[in-house]
C-alpha cells in the first residue's frame, strides 16, 4: 500500500487512517514504556497539544527510506516493521516495533528506512520541530529521547551479530526470546509468542530463507522446544533448551 500523508483522512480514500485524537490517559498500559514515560502530568498533557493520532491499517506505508524526516512516530497499539531495499531489489528488515516503541529518526533530513505496518495500528505522531521545542522546555523528554537513540545503536549492533555470526537455529531461537522478553517487559505472557509478521518477514529480518526458517520451526516442533498451534503464535515448551541454542552452548 503506498504512503499516505495523515492530512489525507480529509479525502474519501478508504484506506484514509482515523486521526480521531483519544485522550493520553488511554495509553496507561504501554506509557512505562513509551517516550513520554518519565514526564509528569502537565508535561504529558502539553505534549498531547501537539500531537496527532492515527489509526492505520495493516500494510499501511506510514513512510518510506529517503521521504522527507520531518516526523517521529510513538506505537499505542499494533505493531511495525522496519526495512531497507537493495539496488538488485532485496529487502532487509532491521526491526519490529510494538506499544510503547518510537521510529522515525532521521538521518541528514531523510528517513533511512521505510516503515509499515504489520496490524492494525494506532500511532501518535510528532513534528520534529515542534519535539525540539518542548525538549527545550521539558529536559527529561530530551533524556528520554538521548536513551530510545541509545537503544537503537544497542539493537544495531544485536543485529549485526545475529546476521554475522550464529547459525539458523539461533537465529530463531534469539528471535523467539527476544519477542517473548518483550512481551513481559508490556505485562503480556510470555508464552505463547504472538507473530504479528509472516515468515517472509521472519526470513527477511534473520538474513534466512523463508524455506530454512519454515524448516527450523519444524525441528524445534519435532525436538519439542517449541509448539506451534497456529501460524501466528509459538508456544515456548522448553525455553531453557531455546536460550542454550541462542546462547551457542546447547549440545549436539
């Protein structure tokens, strides 16, 4: 689907999103984890001055690697992938994003990365020039936002090495850990792992065919590590033997 500006609601395009703006306190559940997490009330409240809210649907361009960065995006709900294309046309997806998760960082103007979504998602998003304004005001927004950067140059460089260096079945042991670590960081249960994406996705972002990745579920299935009850959830039966595998310790 491709991009669409979010003054384009004002159209009577059907796959305009719905930029009905809910009051702040309706993003309770995953404010721990978002951006304006360590600011007070009135600080909250001020940012949701100059914010605006979307709900998009699946497959929704919200932009694409080299548009114009004069946005930054907060998840509420759903979730986004990240990814990069190659000259020849292959694509590498460096990250998915969940509630509380902030994108659209960018780099000398430009994005450099598309984003899109995988669900249903709600977005707040933030002008640039109006954030620069209230970090000025609000110091403990510009640490919040010092911490996310932070943390994106750690997940770069987790992902470097999951490329680099480790076999298919850690791989997809790392990736399983890792979706479920986050689930419980948003109180959800750790098990089942809900798949938001497809295994083109998984693939796409482990450096993997859909083919290996497909293979791998199987023999974690048939060795009893993991349970697969339906495309879109992995149940994790023996999450020790998964962290020995992601880990590079597990025998055999």
């Amino acid at each position: 689907m491709p991009p669409l500006d979010f003054d384009d609601h004002k159209t009577d395009r059907p796959d305009a999103p719905d930029l009905s703006a809910p009051p702040c306190r309706n993003c309770d559940v995953v404010r721990e984890l978002a951006f304006c997490a360590d600011l007070t009330h009135d600080e909250i409240r001020r940012l949701a001055t100059v914010r605006c809210h979307a709900q998009l649907p699946a497959a929704f361009s919200v932009f694409r690697e080299g548009d114009p960065a004069d946005h930054v995006y907060s998840i509420s709900t759903g979730a986004v992938k990240l990814y990069k294309l190659m000259s020849d046309g292959r694509r590498q997806i460096i990250g998915f994003l969940f509630s509380g998760d902030m994108f659209g960082l960018g780099l000398d103007g430009g994005y450099c990365y598309t984003a899109e979504t995988l669900v249903p998602t709600q977005l707040c998003r933030f002008t640039h020039r109006k954030l620069d304004t209230m970090m000025d005001e609000f110091p403990r927004l510009e640490r919040k936002m010092f911490t996310m950067t932070v943390k994106d140059l750690v997940a770069a460089q987790e992902q470097m090495l999951l490329l680099g260096r480790k076999t298919a079945r850690e791989k997809v042991a790392t990736f399983l850990l890792k979706l479920s670590r986050r689930a419980a960081q948003q109180g959800q249960p750790a098990s089942p792992v809900a798949l938001p994406m497809s295994r083109a996705d998984i693939a796409d972002y482990l450096g993997l065919t859909i083919e290996t990745v497909s293979r791998t579920f199987t023999q974690l299935k048939r060795e009893n590590i993991i349970g697969l009850p339906d495309a879109g959830h992995v149940v994790l039966t023996d999450e020790s033997a998964l962290r020995e595998l992601a880990e590079g310790t597990a025998s055999g």
